[in-house]
C-alpha cells in the first residue's frame, strides 16, 4: 500500500487533468493489489480507509510477533465494532464519532515511530 501512496503522488498532476488514465496508472503499478485485494485498492484510492483497517494490522502484526492469539484478536475487533455500531442502537452508549480517514502512508509513519 506504500506503493500505491507513491503511484498517487507520482501521478497528481494526471488526476486534475485526466481521472481515467490517472486511475490505469494507479492500477497498473499496483496490479497485485488490485487484483489479490480489490477491496482494500478500492478504499485506499478512494480515500476510504480508516482507524479499523489500521487497528487490525496492528493487531495482525502482534499475532504474527506472538503478542497476542487470532482469538485475543478477534475479540478485541468483535468489542470494538460492538461498541462503534450496535451499543448506540441498543442504548448502551451514544453513538461513537466516525473514525477519521488516513493514508497507508500515514499509518506506516505511526508505526515507524512505535517500533
């Protein structure tokens, strides 16, 4: 997804001046992930990406360091999105303010600093 930070920023320029060929260069330098990911290509170039997406490599990366287990893991993201989506419908608590969107880039920098 770094990658895909620097084909963003490489090609700017083609954006404002032509969104289709900007998109198949982006896509073109990034095919692993568009084709193995799509999802997450799509949500990383239209800006979409959140604090949950980057909570869980962080989480990912602590299984893969053996801080935690998949399950330890798995309850923490099942209590977080409980808390964010069905608390406030239920009444256990006010809705939660939609976490803030960021770049790969901007995360990895995060992630720099803590290592």
């Amino acid at each position: 997804m770094r990658d895909m930070d620097t084909s963003m920023r490489r090609h700017k320029g083609l954006k404002r001046t032509n969104n289709i060929k900007y998109r198949e260069k982006i896509v073109e330098e990034n095919k692993h992930l568009h084709e193995v990911f799509p999802t997450i290509f799509e949500m990383h170039y239209e800006g979409k990406m959140d604090d949950t997406f980057f909570e869980m490599l962080r989480l990912r990366r602590k299984i893969e360091l053996g801080e935690i287990t998949e399950d330890e893991a798995s309850k923490i993201v099942g209590q977080k999105l409980f808390d964010r989506y069905v608390a406030p419908v239920v009444g256990e608590t006010p809705a939660a303010p939609p976490t803030p969107t960021m770049s790969y880039e901007d995360y990895y920098k995060q992630f720099e600093k803590t290592e």
